[in-house]
C-alpha cells in the first residue's frame, strides 16, 4: 500500500531505528492493519465473548488442578460455574488502575483470589455449569452502591456516598467509563427478580429483552440467547443486557440519585476510576437489603480496546 491510503484509526507495526531521544524512528517496514479490519475482527471476537463466555466473582481457587469455580452475574439467581483451565489457556490479568483489555498482562493462576471478578471463554458444558477455558481474564475491583453527592463534569469526577461504608468515594469518570440508566420497568422487574419474586405480568419477556433490542438487533425480537442470556425459564446475563440500556452523561446525574458502579481499586496517588456506573437503581436497592449484593451484579467487562469491549471493543 502507498503512504496516503493510511487513515487515522489503522493500527500499524513499525520497524526501525529510534533517534537517540527516543521520540523519531526511521521505518524501514511499516506493516497495516486497517481500521475496517480491525473492527470486523473486534466484531468477531465480541460476539464469541458473548457465545462462549461466562463472567462473575471468583468464589475459590483450585490452583494445583486448574479449576476456578464462579458465582456467574445473573439476575436474582445464585449460579456457579466450574472453570477448568489447561495447559493451553491464556491467562491475563488487568492492571490495579486499568479499565483495558489492551493493558491486561499475562498472569497466572496463582494470582487470581477469591472476590476478583473473572470473565472466560471456551466450550461449556450442556447445562452451563462447567466450561473449560481458552482464555480467562481477571482482576480486582470494587462494588459500590450509594447516592450521587455531587459531579463535575470540568474535571469528569463523581462524588458517590457509599451505603455500605457511609463514606463518601470520589470517582474519576474516562472516555471508557460506561454510564447507564435502567428504565423504571426494567428496574422494578429486575428487583423483583432480587426478592425472589416472578416478574409482574409474569409470563412474558424477561428483562433481557425488555427496555431495548434483543441480542439479535431486532427491537421487540425475543430470540433465545446464549446460556444465561435466555428469556426461558432462567436468569438473564445481567452484562448482556446492560449493554442495551440507554446511555446517559455525567451532567445527566444529580444529586441523590442511586447509582451502583464497578470500578479499578485505584492507587495512593490516583482516585478509583469508574468502569461501569448505573443509575436508576432505586427499586434495585430497596429490594435488596445488602447493597453489595445488587452492586455485585454489574462487571467490569466492557471497555476499552482490543479484544475486551462488549460495547465499543470486543470485550470479554
């Protein structure tokens, strides 16, 4: 290809040599991936994540047989998956300050704990309740329920009093930060599903369908999903569904209203960052009298980069 077929968004490989400062590299090769390319297979890849993956908090780790058993993120339902990893499986670990897939290291078994969050990919079992994995992807965030304190969106931070801790929490919010807003019926019928209830109007769609298309695109379409995304006779794929709810902005919150929010440990010098926020959760929290235990539904599974958005990338 010539130099001016080379548009901003193609990712590109460089050989060369560096100038001694390090910031000019006379190329001898430059190998192109266009951008088109790249979202195809970005396309591909979250549609496997979303196939053949299973995401939700570590409950214990079996690290001299390879097995990782998972409490999944499903709505109002308590289901745990076995995790058998092999030789072959690709291990990766997020970053204590990173919210992409792209900064993810390898790592290892031994690393993973119980309480980090995990995402997997590979074969499962018939019933969903094993899955030996090609790929997992861990790390250690927190949960947090509370009440909007304050934002400004100058400095894109949020300002969250935490109902487990009474403390308030300052949360910076980033280009990859996901913000979104549950509608009042998706609301109530997810809290029901929390208190152990039947959905009002039970049968019909379950939340996976309700509030935005299904999975095949196609609004009003209620097409069964993949295991645990199924309209029947099971809990929903909360992320999965997530990922349909409306988008909203950081000027859009104010103050009182109840978010839950995922999000990086952060470190000494640099304040937690928000991967996922979710407002319009009143009936969610008075449903479950734990707040931890509604925060726990939400992943942080959905942004940035490669391999590793469900919503702008492809993500586990």
């Amino acid at each position: 290809m010539q130099l001016p077929e080379l548009q901003i968004g193609d990712r590109i490989l460089v050989r060369g040599k560096f100038s001694e400062d390090g910031k000019l590299v006379v190329a001898l090769s430059v190998i192109v991936m266009k951008a088109t390319d790249v979202a195809a297979r970005q396309g591909r890849d979250r549609e496997d994540w979303q196939k053949r993956g299973v995401g939700g908090l570590v409950t214990a780790v079996d690290a001299g047989n390879g097995i990782i058993t998972l409490s999944a993120s499903m709505v109002g339902a308590n289901r745990t998956v076995t995790i058998h990893l092999s030789k072959s499986t690709v291990v990766r670990r997020y970053l204590p300050d990173s919210v992409k897939f792209d900064d993810a290291k390898p790592g290892a078994l031994d690393e993973i704990k119980s309480g980090d969050q995990l995402r997997a990919r590979g074969t499962k079992s018939a019933d969903g309740g094993e899955l030996a994995a090609e790929e997992i992807v861990s790390g250690t965030f927190q949960n947090i329920a509370g009440l909007v304190d304050s934002t400004d969106p100058g400095s894109n931070t949020i300002n969250v009093m935490d109902l487990a801790t009474k403390k308030t929490v300052t949360l910076k919010i980033n280009a990859d930060t996901q913000l979104r807003k549950l509608p009042p019926m998706v609301a109530q019928r997810i809290a029901a599903r929390l208190k152990g209830e039947p959905p009002e109007g039970a049968p019909g769609p379950s939340v996976a369908g309700a509030g935005g298309p299904s999975a095949s695109g196609k609004p009003g379409s209620h097409a069964q999903a993949s295991p645990g995304g199924s309209r029947t006779g099971g809990a929903p794929d909360f992320q999965q569904m997530l990922a349909r709810m409306p988008a909203v902005t950081l000027a859009d919150l104010q103050k009182g209203d109840a978010v839950m929010i995922v999000s990086t440990q952060g470190t000494a010098n640099t304040p937690p960052t928000a991967i996922t926020l979710l407002s319009g959760v009143e009936p969610l929290l008075s449903a479950s009298p734990d707040s931890g235990r509604a925060a726990m539904l939400l992943s942080p599974w959905n942004l940035g980069g490669s391999g590793a958005d469900a919503a702008t990338g492809a993500t586990p």
